[in-house]
C-alpha cells in the first residue's frame, strides 16, 4: 500500500485501527505507517485493521459485561 493510499482511507474517521483497536492514527508522509497517538507507537500498514474490510480488531481487547 502506497503512503497516499494509506492517508485516504485514514481520512475516513474511525475506518482504520492499530492493532490495540485505536483510531487516533496519523499517517506518515513517506512510508505506509501511521503512528497512533494512544498508544504512541507507529505500525506499518500490514499491521492496521481496515474495519470496513475486516472484522472487529479490538473485539478481543474488550471486557464482556454480563
């Protein structure tokens, strides 16, 4: 995935997720890696979840409240 493609869809807000399930991602201008504001980390584009695409990153990092 090419630096502008990953930008696009990261312009969708809440569309792409690290792998922790965060959105607040920004993309870098010259590789296809974001870095994520929560966890502070940047992840290469294979590593973030398209959620329209894929299904639920975070569904395993969430607490069930029954």
């Amino acid at each position: 995935m090419a630096p502008e493609e990953l930008a696009d869809l990261l312009s969708d807000p809440y569309r792409v997720a690290c792998p922790n399930g965060h959105t607040a991602l920004n993309p870098a201008e010259t590789t296809p890696s974001a870095y994520c504001r929560t966890c502070r980390e940047s992840y290469h584009a294979r590593e973030l979840a398209d959620r329209r695409r894929d299904p639920d990153p975070c569904k395993h990092h969430r607490k069930r409240k029954d």
